[in-house]
C-alpha cells in the first residue's frame, strides 16, 4: 500500500471559493485546488506550490491547516494507495488575475456557504462543512 501526503486550498475571496474543474480518471471532478507534496515538502510548501502551478496564483495560507483527515483514506484515483489531506485556508485581499493551467477545464468562484454542493469528493465537502461550522471565516 503506497501512501500520498496532499494539501488542498480553501482560497477565499469576499465570501467566494475558488473551484477547480478537471477530468480525473476518466471523471469530471469539481473540487478544492491543490494536490500532492513531493519529496521534502512540507504541506504549506505543498499548497503555496500547487496553486501556483495550477492557478498561477500566489498565495499566503494560515499558517497552520484548519483540517486535516484524521485517519487514512482510500483513494478514489490512485489504485492501491492511502491518502491523508490537509486543508488550508487562504484569504485574499484582491481577487487575482489566474492563469489556470491546461489540466484544468475550468476555475469559477463560488458562494462559500452554496460551494459545498457543487463540490464532487466527500472530503473536500467535509472540510467546507468544518470551516463553517467553527467559523474560521471571521
């Protein structure tokens, strides 16, 4: 059983979540923007690095995760391997300029408290959930 290390990114602008939608294995998947750390990264490197490279944004998350999984999950996309998911919280200022990369089909925002219904994987609608019910918008 292999293991992933991901970090994913609740980026936030005047109420709004950026959304990503992207084909994975075969399946349109709309979901929270981030993804797997490499070798000797961390998951705030990890999150600051996808986005740049998904999103071509720069972002400054809180310093520490506002979720993480607290037990191992089964991957839904990467056969024979266990998943443990950090998420972060990253407000901006401004709404920024993307440049979405090519394996993204499309980036939209989304009202925060409509987003979690948009979004297709449990965890990323888990971690929603949690951000709004301890109220970490604030």
């Amino acid at each position: 059983m292999n293991l992933s290390l991901r970090s994913y990114g609740v980026i936030l602008f005047q109420n709004k979540v950026l959304l990503c939608k992207e084909w994975i294995a075969g399946m349109e998947i709309i979901k929270l923007p981030g993804g797997g750390m490499e070798p000797l990264e961390g998951p705030r490197e990890c999150i600051i690095r996808e986005i740049k490279e998904e999103l071509d944004i720069t972002i400054n998350p809180e310093p520490h995760p506002f979720y993480v999984t607290p037990n191992f999950l089964k991957s839904k996309f990467l056969p024979n391997t266990q998943i443990v998911l950090s998420y972060y919280l990253c407000k901006l200022d401004e709404k920024p300029n993307s440049n979405p990369s090519e394996d993204l089909e499309e980036i939209f925002w989304e009202d925060i408290n409509q987003c979690e219904k948009q979004l297709s994987l449990e965890s990323d609608k888990y971690a929603i959930a949690q951000l709004l019910e301890n109220g970490k918008l604030v």
